[in-house]
C-alpha cells in the first residue's frame, strides 16, 4: 500500500532538497507558492505511475487534484480503488 509519507519524502527531496521540508503541510498548495511547477507535476505523475502500477489519465491532471501532497494522495488512492 503507497503510504503518504512516501509521497511527500519523493516531493521533499526531489524539489526541496535545501531544506528537511518540516515547514511544508500535507495541505500546503504547492503550485501556488512555487514549490512546484507544470515540469515537477509531471514527475509526480511519473512518480505516482511507476510506484503503483496504475495510469493516470490526462484528462485527470487538473491543478485542483494535484496541488498539495492531500490533494496528490486522494488521487492515488481514488485511482488503486479503481483497481482493486
């Protein structure tokens, strides 16, 4: 089971490696403050995809589902129940 703290060590050390990402909440926006960008979602994604053998269809990629590691989570585990 994809656990959401593996989600936010992958977002912590591939896009604040200068900091232990302490002050980044589970609920943070991550697009609106910068943390992220259009690129770093797309690694996400291909992150997400590889780590849980499932695929995330483009018309899923709205900014809403994939804004704060909750929002990323929620998506993940929406999309292993489509599975199971």
């Amino acid at each position: 089971m994809f656990k959401k703290e593996t989600l936010r060590k992958f977002i912590i050390n591939e896009f604040l490696s200068d900091t232990s990402g302490e002050e980044i909440g589970n609920d943070m926006d991550l697009i609106a403050t910068g943390i992220i960008d259009s690129l770093a979602v797309l690694k996400i994604i291909s992150f997400i995809e590889m780590t849980n053998d499932i695929a995330i269809d483009p018309d899923e990629l709205d900014p809403e589902k994939l804004n704060s590691i909750d929002a990323i989570y929620n998506l993940i585990e929406s999309k292993i129940s489509q599975v199971a």
